[in-house]
C-alpha cells in the first residue's frame, strides 16, 4: 500500500514563482464537504504511515483526531478582500480576506454539548473530508499532511425546532493562514483501501460507582453507559481501565456482570481517606481511547475519596 506521503496531490506544482496555468494531468475538484476533522494546532500526520482506518482509529484514541460527522449545511461566511482605491482610480489589495464557515447537522442535544466542548481559539487545524471520500489539507513544512489553522472555533446557539423544521446543531471557525489553502493546499483522493467518510467518531462513555468504596474492601464496582442514550456499555476488558490510588497506578482484574455494563474490579484493600480514580484508558496502548468490536469509546474520570 502507498505511504501518505506518496498520496498527496498537491496542487501547487510549478517550478517558478508564477505557477503553471495548463491542463495536462488530473484536475482535483474538492465536492461538498461531509465531515471535518480536527487534530491539535501543529500535528503533522506521519508520510511513513499507510492512511488507512488502523491508522485513523489510532489517532482517534491517542486524542490527536476529532472527527465531527453529517454536516447538512455548509455556509462559507468567507470575508472580502479589501481594497484600497488610489486618487488615480486604481485600485489594490490591503488586506486578503480569511476563509470563515458555518457548519450545521442535526445530530442532537448530546451532539450539541459536543460541539460547544470545541470552542476555542487556536487550538486545533482542520481537514476537510469531501461527498466523495477526498481529504483535504494543507502542507507541512517537512512535506507531509496537515490540517488548515484555525482560530476561532466556536459551538452555536441551538437552532430550536418548529412545526415546519427540525432542531439544528452549529459550528462556526475560521482558518486563519489564508495561503496554507490558497498556496499549499494538499489533497488526497479516496484510496481503494480507505474510506474517510466511514470514519465514525469517539463514543463519550460515563462512568459511576454502583457502590461507594469503603475501607478494606477489594473491589469497585463500576457502571459503564454511552452518554448520549446511557445504553450499557459491555465488554470493556481488563486493559481497558486505568484505576488510580492516591494518584498511583493499581493493577487490577475486571469482570462484567452478565451484560448490564456494571464490571467488578478487584484489586488491594483499599484504606481509610485513599482517593480512587477510575477511567477507561488503554493501558496496553496509552491511548486515552478504547477499541470495542470496531467502535472507539473514552470516558472522564470518576473520584470517590474511602469512607
């Protein structure tokens, strides 16, 4: 399979300052995006690896991808270039515009908070992931995969519903390096082996204590059920929970109880005032995300001081 680095189309291909204005070759054409995905301000994708959904998935768990899924609306609020008109009547550029969108889907409330847990100034770049499966970025400077920088990013109020339309969702941003798309823009047609746009997000688990911990005793045990619908959340392994004492990590065993998403974790007594965390983590991988039958699912941690 081809490396990520070998993928890249990039548009910009002249030699000379002026580029090239012929037709030979493939044209790129960007369709309507679909999804979008963040990733920290600054990461660059790894040009060694095959960019497949092993190396998506690996990314998501690390937390180095966010993918936000079913934009039903794309509306570019992209700002004007400013011009300046000399006493002469000619005219030139002062200032460029910056590229600036609203995104809006119709996800649900859960997806709503989601969104809002974004907002932020320059924290992350962004891709865009197209209808037909194309991914779209930005160069590095060593050559590989990036996304565009983005400054503001911003969860919007929620569009309530009416007797004629449904409830919307929103998310605004703007990249704010115009010539990270106007001059070195990557683009990366859908591979044969990978699908961008069947990529599926991180589900957010939450977690509780079926009982409180006490003093002596050598389990916990743990209630595991996806935010959104709090449906249980069953066949999370051992490896899978990160249990910490006093801010130590403790080794442990985990079994579930039939399929109801509460595990009993056994581990050493636990003493009088010992501070318990709990969360699912990847233990093997030190990912913060873990894979269950193809799907990644994380949580928040939960405290309980013994009694």
């Amino acid at each position: 399979m081809a490396t990520l680095n070998n993928i890249i189309n990039l548009v910009a291909c002249g030699a000379s300052g002026v580029l090239g204005t012929g037709f030979k070759g493939c044209r790129p054409y960007f369709q309507k995006t679909k999804d979008l995905w963040f990733v920290p301000r600054g990461f660059v994708f790894d040009g060694t690896k095959e960019l497949d959904v092993t190396y998506a998935q690996q990314l998501q768990a690390e937390g180095n991808l966010i993918v936000v899924k079913g934009i039903t609306t794309f509306t570019d609020n992209s700002s004007d270039d400013q011009i300046e008109t000399l006493e002469d009547g000619t005219k030139r550029v002062t200032t460029l515009g910056l590229y600036e969108f609203l995104v809006q889907f119709v996800n649900g409330l859960y997806f709503h908070t989601a969104l809002f847990s974004l907002s932020s100034f320059g924290n992350y770049d962004v891709l865009y992931v197209d209808t037909a499966g194309n991914l779209l970025g930005t160069q590095a400077t060593n050559g590989s995969l990036k996304g565009f920088s983005v400054g503001m990013l911003q969860g919007q109020r929620l569009t309530w519903a009416t007797d004629t339309a449904g409830q919307r969702e929103g998310l605004a941003f703007q990249l704010t390096e115009r010539t990270e798309l106007d001059e070195n823009p990557s683009y990366i047609q859908k591979q044969a082996s990978f699908d961008p746009r069947t990529l599926e997000g991180v589900n957010e688990s939450t977690l509780s204590y079926v009982n409180a911990p006490a003093a002596a005793d050598t389990t916990l045990t743990v209630k595991v059920v996806t935010r959104q619908d709090e449906k249980p959340v069953s066949g999370i392994s051992t490896t899978d929970f990160k249990v910490t004492i006093n801010d130590v990590v403790t080794p442990i065993t985990a079994a579930e109880v039939g399929s109801t998403g509460v595990y009993t974790l056994t581990l050493a007594a636990l003493a009088s005032s010992d501070v318990v965390d709990v969360r699912l983590y990847d233990t093997v991988e030190s990912r913060v995300g873990i894979s269950l039958d193809g799907s990644l699912y994380k949580s928040s941690t939960i405290t309980a001081t013994v009694a």
